[in-house]
C-alpha cells in the first residue's frame, strides 16, 4: 500500500465511543476541501483506504484521481454515496478536535 497523503481536519461534532457518524456529519464541507500534497499517482478508480483518526478506516474508489505533487482532498476523492457512510467511532470525538486523516493506494 502506498500513502497517498494525510491531511488534519477539525471534527464539527462531538462523538460518543461506539457511536456511529458519518464523514458529512463529522466534517463540514469547508473541511473536507482542504487538500494535502499527493504523495503518488492514484487515477480515477484507484482503490483507496480512508482512515479518520479514532474512527474505523473504510475502503471506496477514487471519484477524481490525482497525480504525484497535485493537491488532493476528500471532496475530490470520495464518491458522494462515501459520505454518508456510517462509522463507528473507537474513542470519543469532541466538537473542535483536530482529527489526521490518512489516506492509501490500495
């Protein structure tokens, strides 16, 4: 698995442990455009594994791929249907916490 980047985004809301929530739910739009520096080329439907920082990662395709050095984010990457997954979070999440969220090329 190669990384394709990471990138902090803050949590919109507060999430108990166990609690289930979704990416849009989590993070407001404005977060979710906030791009980090791709680390390799991951072309449109590229496999990847999205992991939230205190939540269980989840594996999709690439919407809108991105090459080595472009800028990147998970409003390009996700697929619409990805954001309203529900995920299980594995410790509490507070409103405001600033969460890593990874991202590889599966």
């Amino acid at each position: 698995m190669a990384s394709l980047g990471s990138v902090e985004l803050v949590a919109g809301v507060d999430v108990k442990k166990g609690g289930k929530v979704t990416i849009a739910e989590l993070f407001t739009a404005e977060e979710r455009k906030k791009t980090f520096s791709a680390e390799a080329d991951a072309p449109t439907g590229a496999k990847l594994r999205i992991s939230v920082a205190k939540l269980e990662p989840f594996e999709t395709i690439a919407d809108l791929g991105s090459k080595k050095g472009e800028a990147a984010s998970l409003w390009r990457l996700l697929k619409i249907w990805d954001l309203d997954k529900q995920l299980a979070a594995a410790d509490d999440v507070k409103k405001g916490e600033r969460l890593k969220v990874s991202v590889e090329i599966l």
